[in-house]
C-alpha cells in the first residue's frame, strides 16, 4: 500500500453574493496541501490583507476558499475506497499485487 497521499482534492472560491458562482481555483492537492490553503488568513475576506484579497472583496463581495474531494480524480484501479468523514482523509483498501501465492514455476 502506497504511504503517498493521494492528490484528489480541488481549492472552491464560494462567493456570498446571490447570481456569483463558485470557483474552482487549484486541482490536484493533497488532504495535507488544501487542510494548509485553507488555514491560511488571506484565503477568506474576512481576515485576508493583501491587496488582491481585499480588492477581490470589494468587486464581489464576501468570500472564503474551502475544500472537496474530487471522485473523479481517484485511480480506476484503487480499489475500494473509504473516506473519514471527519478528518477527510481518503484510504484505499485495495488488494496488493504482490500477494500471489500461485506457483509460478512449472
């Protein structure tokens, strides 16, 4: 079983403002790389300070970034997939290769 962390997390920009949309803004991170965007200050209006948070803030109003687990972005071959609703973090229960146990000499 691979100890990497799987990169199939998306950054969402939600807007407050009725008729706005939510953006998309990175793909491909991991738990650990969107948990870290997101604690950032400058990711929400109300605690960002650089010049384009607060310009942002000002042509569309209240926003904040967050986080989701993109399915789509999951390997076919991963097996089952299980997914803890409270930390977010993604493990795979897949079958490991490795484990034949058929004689392979004839």
């Amino acid at each position: 079983m691979s100890t990497e962390e799987p990169r199939c997390y998306y950054i969402i920009r939600h807007y407050f403002e009725e008729g706005l949309g939510d953006q998309v803004i990175k793909r491909g991170l991991t738990l650990s790389e969107a948990q870290a965007h997101c604690n950032d200050p400058e990711t929400s209006y109300k605690t960002c300070r650089n010049d384009a948070g607060q310009a942002r803030t000002t042509r569309m109003g209240p926003w904040f970034d967050g986080y989701r687990l993109d399915q789509s972005s999951l390997p076919d071959k991963a097996g089952d997939l299980s997914v803890d609703e409270e930390t977010g973090m993604v493990y795979y229960l897949g079958e490991d290769d490795d484990d034949d146990n058929t004689n392979k000499e004839g």
